[in-house]
C-alpha cells in the first residue's frame, strides 16, 4: 500500500584527521528536510513574502487556468491540490482564490463543491497551518470546502486515481528527491570540489549528474500527476530556473555561491571543519526552459500550455531598516536551516547567516546591476 | 469556552502526554474487535467498492491513532479476498480530529504504516492512500457519497460546546447528583442537536450500505447523574472547589455528555438516514488495560507507571485528556495539585468501589435514500 518512490538517503563520509574513522552520516531528505515551523520571527510563516510576491506576479495566470478548467470540465465536485503547501498564509489565500475564481463564474444551483488536498512532506509544521483553518472555514462558511492533508513525498503517487481538477505547485520542485548519486565517487566522497551546487568551479560531470536527477525527479511527479487528474485537468508549477544553459550565471546560482563563500568564512574562522564543508552539497535544480519542454514531451501525458520566465524583483519594501541581504538572509534561513542543521549543528546558523547578509549585501554593491533569481511559471493541461 | 479551539489530548510523548496515557482508550478500541470486523466486512459487501473511503474521527495522536484503521483494512483486505471476481479496492484512509490536534506526530508514522502495510498486505504500489482531515465532525467533513466505513471511538461524548444556561450548576462541572433538572436537561439537549447534526453530515457523506461504527461513554441506569458515568468529574468538580475560587468553577462545565442506549436510539431514529444493527453497553474499568500490569518488561507500560499507584495512573490519563479544557479556565499553576490530590481521590474511591465507566457501541448501516 506504499508509494511507489525511491528511497532518498545518501551517503556522507567523514573522515577525521585525529582518528582516522570514517564516520557514516545519512541525510533521509523526508526525514530531515522541511521548512522553519511555528510562527517566530525565523519560521517560514514568517518569512515567506518574496514567495508571495513570486505567486502574485503570476496570479492571472494562475487564475485563468482554473477557469478554463471549469468552463471545459464544469465539475459539480472539484479537487484541487497544493504541492508542497509548507505551514504559511500563502497556502490558504491561494484556495481561496482559486475558490473564488470559480463561484465568481456562472455555475449552476446547487454551487459545485470543492475537495482541497494539502501535500508536504511527513516533517512539514501542519500544526502551524491547521491552526488557520477555524478562521479559514468561517471566512468560507457559505461554501462547500473540504480539507485534508496528505504528507509524503510528491516524487511518487499522492492521491487516489483521476481525484483531481486542478494542481499547484509553488517554489517546490527546484527541491529534488535527493543529493545526485553522481557527485559522488565510489568511495563517497563528492567530485564537486569547493561548491555546493554547480558552481563555475563545478565540472561537467557534476552538471551532468544533477541534470539526470532531476529528469528523473520531474519525470516521476508528471507520471504520478497524470494518474491523479482527469483529462483535462490542469496543473501550474512556479519553480526557480535559469534562462542560459551555462548553470553559473547571474540569477540561483549566485545565492549558492555566497552561501558557500559564508561557509566557507566559517572554516576561515575556524567554526567549521572543511572536510564537513567538502561533504556538503544541495538537493536543487534550477532548469532551463529546454530541460522543462524535454521532460513533459518525454512523459507524454500532458500538453504545455505556458511556459513564462521572470526575473524575481529585488524590490526591498519587507521592513525598510533592513539591508536587502538580511532581509534574504531571512527568507533563505527559513528554507534551509533544516538541512544546515543537519549537516553542520544548529550553533553555526546565526553567525552563518550574518556572513550570508553580509557578503550578499557587498555582491550587489560590487555588481551594480540586480542579482535577481528566475522563476519559472509552466501551466500542463492532462491530455 | 471554545471548544473546536481549545480542545485537544495532551500533545508528544512526555510524562503527562495522551500517547503515553491512553491504555484505556485502547482497550476500548479492542473491546468493540468484533462488531467492527463484522461491520467492515458487510460494508464491503454491501458496497462491492473500486474505491472505497474509511474514516476515522477523533483520531487523535499516539499509538492508538492507526490502530483502528489497520484493523478495518485488514478486514476489508481478507473480506475482498473471498468475494469471487472481486480485487482489493483502492483505499482512501481518513483520519479525522479537531485543528488544535497534534497532526505533525500523526503523520510521523505515516511512512512507517505505509511500509508495514506494504509488506504485510503486498498491495499494488498505489493501493491505498492516508490523509488527516482536520475540523469538526458536527458538519461535513467528506464529499458527498464518498465513505463506505465511518469508525470513532472515544470522541462523540464530547459535545461541540458547553450547553447554553448551566448557571444553576453550581460548584458543579457535569451533571451531578444535586444538578438542578435543567441542567440534565440543557445537557441531553445539547447532546441531540450534536448528535442530529453527526448523523445528518454523514449521512450526506455515506454511500447506501456503508456502515458506521461509534464508540462513547454512556450511561445505563434511568438517572443522567448516575455515578458510573458521571463520577469522574464529580471528583474533579470537589478537587476544583478546594484550589479555585467558587464562582469561576460555576463558569466553567465540561462539553461532555454519556447518553443512555436509549437516547442515542431515539435521535437515529429521529434523523432517519441510518438503521441500527446494534446499541450495546460495555463495562470499562476506570484504569482497563494497566491495572493487570506488573511485568517490568512489557512494552506496553511506560516505566513511570510501574512507580505510581492505580489512581495516579488514571489521574494521568484524565490529565491527558482534559487538560487543554482545564487549563484554558483556570491557568496552568494549579495543574500539577490538582491532578497529584486527584490521584489520591481515586485510590480513595477504587478502596471502596469498583470503579467502571460504561462504554456504549452504537453500529449502523446508512439506508437508501
């Protein structure tokens, strides 16, 4: 009765100067990952507006989609699911539009009901999010709305067969399954010296094997979405990507670079060992445009509608006594404390990202033009 | 007080949490083993599912939370197997509590349930899928004609507010023996409407010929304020009056009620959707499942437990259950003397009574419409 996915646990190996052990670490992606819970000044709740801001650049989009959905399908019972809900506001104002987009349009009596399907990860703060629902369900009292949360991996089937209308995903799957197997030689130390993630010191070969993880990441989600949706249906994805194919442009990577040039301030000073630095490397993926086409053409089951690229604004107006670089800093802690932690201990993160604030804040100074991330919109019809 | 908001079983795995202190509830779960494997098998043959939905509300966290659901699939796994012409229908798995619920330990356990049913089922990769649903059971829930199996145990006593006007139940928090008749009667009013409203959403909710499988405290005896039944709020009501002020204890009463076989009988019938295929009464001892425990190498027992006596035992586990409720009125300071003078209450009672609640299985099946 399990999913049918992959188990995502890799291998890091230590090796001590002192004793000469190898010290055995696995880093279990769903056991491990997931985004700062609670509502505190460094949760995710918290720190989620460039998110936000992501999302509502492409809510027409967004919303147009579901419309044509409706008008096509006319469904009197609609499921709708959010991939990689986290704990934040965002997730429930984002049903309630897609809610609204549909009662907003002539529909007959009795108006259709809606079955909201919630997915994160088993370690996602559904606490958090649960704890808005009260306000959510008076709000919305009117209508029929019907929640549940289904947490597990979305590399591999969620939800039962053909149950869904309309799929969404937000700033979720540049996240991969796992650390590729192949930035790793055979006795498990990483080929990707002095980087994080493909960096401009990063080999072909470093390239290559994140590429092939995450073709075969992103060819599994659309093969178990097309068995959840019925023709028709349509999904919209919002994920960070690149334009070039050259990985090491301005854009993601330059916020790997200054987190490994934090790191890496950090072994400077003595905090953290460079072998632990060494062994450290992220599950992301920003895709190009091509890479994108190529997987849904292979997979088959859908046609693409749209496909948009955009630069993310670094427009600071979150709190204005705060620099750009802390204000990301912010933001980037929320995601990545879990896996920093994990790796490193939780009593470098402070420090961390005062370095990370810091050398981001003197990268814009120096380059003099915007370090903006890409964002990627793609809206599938299943056919 | 309320109740959707503050209601909830103690959450984690501490001393005082519900995951540690819910033997009781197990065995009440285990008790009722029977009539529920009759009722999901005749739910399946009923119905002849390809998809078939299974809830379980009032979930709550811990151990017990899948233990329910893992005996209703294997059931509806062995009852398909012996249909002719028949294959495992997919399965929609539910688990239903209140928002304020601890979600985030229930669904811990759902890659380890996943990986366990896998092996002991075999079923296809994509056989079966788990959500938590949360929100209250006194609406919908589900879409319509969706369920085939509705499961609860130990959660429909608990009503979705405080019955209006209880002012006259003074120095009470339930129905008592000095209870005014109106306070029985705010009570078992509120308990219909709730009960109306459970009835009626799932109704909506159940295809014809699914069943539905309840388990709650009741009562037996003609009086609501019988002790079986109502004792162990009566103790807390006296512990109460020695730490608190009178006149908060007169706002505050417990959104609880144990009807009687024949009141739950009365509002089915009334609603109309469902036929009763039974409404049977259980004997529960107060500390069921712990009592008979004094094997230092069970698993079962927390080690703690083995140092406290039988009336501390149980002045944890209401702990872990009322807590939330007790808290939000009278503030957290008074938690740890009143449930330690608790304990020795209980061991009080239990020198001169067998002290039982009764537990009542209510098992119906939805008519057509």
């Amino acid at each position: 009765m399990s999913l049918k996915r992959e188990k995502q646990t890799y291998m890091l190996f230590m090796l001590s100067q002192k004793t000469h052990d190898i010290i055995l670490m696995k880093m279990d992606i769903e056991k491990v990952f997931q985004m700062k819970g609670g509502i505190g000044e460094n949760s995710y709740s918290k720190n989620s507006s460039l998110q936000k801001r992501a999302a509502d650049k492409v809510k027409h989009i967004i919303t147009a989609a579901m419309e044509q959905m409706y008008v096509e399908k006319r469904p009197n019972s609609i499921g709708i699911a959010d991939l990689g809900c986290s704990t934040g506001p965002n997730t429930l104002s984002n049903i309630k539009q897609l809610v609204h987009t549909v009662l907003l349009h002539p529909h007959p009596d009795p108006e259709p009901e809606f079955r909201v399907f919630l997915n994160d990860l088993p370690t996602n703060d559904f606490n958090t999010l649960f704890q808005s629902l009260p306000d959510f369900y008076t709000q919305l009292n009117k209508h029929r709305i019907y929640i549940s949360a289904y947490p597990g991996s979305f590399y591999g089937r969620l939800f039962p067969d053909h149950c869904l209308h309309f799929i969404y995903s937000s700033n979720c799957l540049h996240w991969l399954s796992k650390v590729p197997a192949g930035i790793y030689d055979e006795q498990g130390f990483s080929i990707n010296k002095k980087s994080i993630y493909i960096s401009e010191r990063s080999t072909q070969e470093v390239s290559l094997a994140y590429l092939k993880q995450f073709q075969h990441d992103f060819s599994l989600f659309l093969k178990s979405r097309s068995q959840e949706l019925v023709c028709g249906g349509r999904m919209v994805l919002i994920l960070l990507g690149r334009t070039g194919s050259h990985h090491a442009d301005r854009g993601n990577s330059v916020f790997w670079e200054i987190m490994y040039r934090s790191l890496s301030t950090m072994v400077d000073e003595g905090e953290i060992d460079e072998e632990k630095l060494e062994s450290y490397e992220v599950h992301f993926y920003a895709p190009s445009k091509e890479e994108l086409e190529d997987e849904v053409r292979k997979e088959g089951s859908f046609k693409l509608d749209v496909l948009e690229m955009f630069e993310n604004e670094n427009e600071n107006d979150i709190d204005a006594d705060m620099s750009y670089g802390t204000a990301v800093a912010k933001t980037v802690r929320s995601i990545q404390e879990s896996m920093l932690a994990n790796h490193f201990g939780d009593s470098i993160l402070d420090k961390l990202f005062q370095h990370y604030a810091t050398l981001l804040d003197q990268e814009l100074a120096a380059a003099n033009d915007h370090i903006n991330s890409i964002t990627t919109v793609l809206v599938l019809t299943k056919l | 007080m309320e109740v959707t908001q503050i209601l909830h079983m103690n959450k984690g795995e501490g001393e005082t949490s519900y995951a540690k202190n819910c033997t009781v509830q197990r065995e009440i779960i285990t008790l009722a083993n029977s009539i529920m494997e009759e009722a999901v098998a005749e739910s399946v043959q009923n119905t002849l599912p390809q998809s078939m939905g299974i809830a379980d509300l009032g979930c709550s966290s811990g151990p017990n939370t899948l233990m329910a659901v893992s005996k209703i699939i294997d059931t509806v796994c062995k009852t398909s197997s012996g249909i002719v012409g028949s294959t495992l229908p997919e399965l929609r798995v539910s688990l239903n509590d209140l928002p304020g619920n601890d979600f985030n330990e229930v669904f811990m356990s759902f890659p380890g349930f996943y990986e366990t049913l896998r092996k002991e089922k075999g079923n296809g990769p994509e056989g079966g899928f788990v959500s938590g649903i949360p929100g209250s059971f006194y609406g919908r829930l589900f879409a319509r004609n969706s369920m085939h199996f509705v499961h609860s145990s130990s959660t429909l006593h608990w009503l979705s507010q405080v019955p209006p006007s209880l002012d006259m139940n003074k120095g009470k928090i339930y129905i008592s023996k000095t209870s005014p008749p109106c306070v029985v009667k705010a009570y078992v009013s509120q308990f219909e409407k709730d009960f109306f409203l459970f009835l009626r959403s799932r109704a909506h909710e159940m295809v014809a010929g699914g069943r539905m499988l309840l388990s709650f405290m009741g009562h037996i005896s003609p009086e609501a304020s019988t002790e079986v039944g109502s004792h162990q709020w009566e103790l807390l009501a006296q512990l109460l009056l020695g730490l608190i002020e009178e006149d908060r204890i007169d706002s505050f009463n417990a959104p609880y009620y144990a009807p009687s076989p024949q009141e739950v009988r009365n509002v089915i019938v009334e609603e109309g959707s469902f036929s009763i295929n039974h409404v049977e009464a259980f004997e529960v001892n107060w500390d069921e499942g712990s009592s008979a425990c004094s094997d230092s190498a069970c698993d079962k027992c927390d080690f703690e437990h083995e140092k406290l006596s039988r009336g501390q035992r149980v002045a944890i586990t209401i702990r872990a259950v009322v807590e939330s409720m007790v808290e939000s009125h009278f503030g957290r300071e008074i938690l740890d003397e009143l449930f330690r003078r608790y304990g020795e209450l209980v061991d009080d009672y239990f020198s001169k009574t067998v002290a039982k609640h009764i537990n009542l299985v209510v098992s119906v099946t939805r008519n057509s419409e």
